[in-house]
C-alpha cells in the first residue's frame, strides 16, 4: 500500500490514506472530492460514477475511457483534458471549463451543459 494525499483547490488537505493506486484511491473516494486539485491526474478508466467532483481541478486529466455517469461536475475544470471515450452520461457540467478538452467518441447523453465554458471549441474528432 501507498500513502496518497487529494489536496482541495485551496491548497488544503482534503484526504490522506493509503491504496495500492493514486486511481483506486481517487476512486474510494469519488464522493467526497468536491474541490480537490487533480490537474494532470492519470485517471484512465477510472470508475467514478456518481462522484462528486463539483469545482475539483482536473486540467490536463488523463480521463480516456472514464465513467463518470451521473457525476457531479458542476463549475470543474477540465481545460486540455483527455475524456476519449469516456462516459459522460446524465453528468452535471454546468458551469464546467471544457477548453481543449478531447471528447472524442465521449457520450453525453443527457449531460447538462449549461453554461460550461469552452463548448464552441470541444473536439469531436471523426
């Protein structure tokens, strides 16, 4: 096991424990990361349905392939971030930052977009 610390957006600890991954443990944790600072995590695959991520920092995030249905993303950055093939279904993004960020082959069925930053220049790539 390794010892991993999640730090909020203001620079305080949010949580310290251990897990045999930074992954497992972001994922034993999806419902209490409200406001953590992630940006450039490796959270490829990554089980976080239902999580609660509203204004968590997850720009340059290594999300490909991620299920984040039903999550709670309201106001989080994602500028830059990887989310190819990830599971967006039914995901709160109100107010998210979505700059540069790769949803190629992403669903987003029934996501809510409101006000999300960045959505003229989401990539779709074909």
């Amino acid at each position: 096991m390794t010892q991993h610390t999640i730090y909020h957006v203001n620079g305080s600890v949010l949580h310290e424990g251990e897990a045999g991954s930074f992954k497992e443990f972001v994922e034993k944790n999806k419902g209490r990361l409200k406001g953590a600072r992630l940006p450039l995590a490796i959270l490829t695959f990554a089980k976080l349905e239902n999580a609660d991520l509203e204004g968590a920092d997850l720009s340059g995030a290594w999300l490909e392939g991620a299920n984040l249905e039903s999550a709670n993303l309201e106001g989080a950055n994602f500028t830059s971030a990887d989310l190819e093939n990830a599971n967006l279904e039914n995901a709160n993004l109100r107010g998210a930052n979505l700059r540069g960020a790769n949803l190629e082959g992403a669903n987003l069925e029934g996501s809510n977009l409101r006000r999300a930053n960045g959505c003229e220049t989401l990539w779709f790539k074909s």
